[in-house]
C-alpha cells in the first residue's frame, strides 16, 4: 500500500497546501472535521494513500506544516479546513537561535 506524507513549508507552501487538503477532502467527502460524509465507495477507495484513520472514524491528513512565524499556522487554522489538521503537525520557530558574526550560536551563551 502507498502512503504519502505531505510537507508544507512557508507561507506559499501552506497557503497552497491548505487549498489542496480542501480539494482533496471535498473529492472524497471529507468534511471540515474529518468526518466522512459521502456517499460512494469510490470516495473511500484508497483513501489510505491520503489520510490517517484517526479514533472516532475520523480521517486526519499525514501533514506537516512548517513556517518560520505562527502567522501563517493561525491562518491555515482559521481557514476553512483548518481544523482537519493535527495540533502537533504545526511546527513554527523564530528567533530561537541567534548566531553572530563569526558563526557562533549566543543563545546557548
């Protein structure tokens, strides 16, 4: 069986990668929520390849959504499908390291 794996980095990538989990669930009668609303057997053939069968019969996405700033995590959230994503799957960091001029990382000073 095939599984994909989807990252979606930066803002282009998650503004992107946000419309294709919308495209993708509505193509297979995923709702918003994850919950499987259609009404064909095809829709569910081989939706393993796309999703995870979460508890509760919900379909969750394999996704990892990356970005330097939470801005665009809080966006992709708020979008229309942003609550089909797992919490964990939002990984963001600013500042967390600094290096100076001569390469030497000060956050750890």
């Amino acid at each position: 069986m095939r599984k994909i794996v989807h990252i979606q980095a930066s803002q282009c990538g998650n503004q992107i990668g946000a419309k294709f989990w919308e495209v993708i669930s509505d193509e297979h009668g995923i709702d918003p929520t994850g919950t499987y609303l259609g009404d064909s057997n095809l829709q569910l053939d081989r939706i393993s390849v796309y999703y995870n069968e979460a508890t509760g019969g919900e379909y969750v996405p394999p996704a990892i959504l990356v970005d330097l700033e939470p801005v665009t995590m809080d966006s992709v959230r708020s979008g229309p499908f942003g609550q089909i994503f797992r919490p964990d799957n939002f990984v963001f960091e600013t500042g967390f390291h600094h290096v100076d001029q001569d390469g030497l990382d000060l956050s750890t000073s």
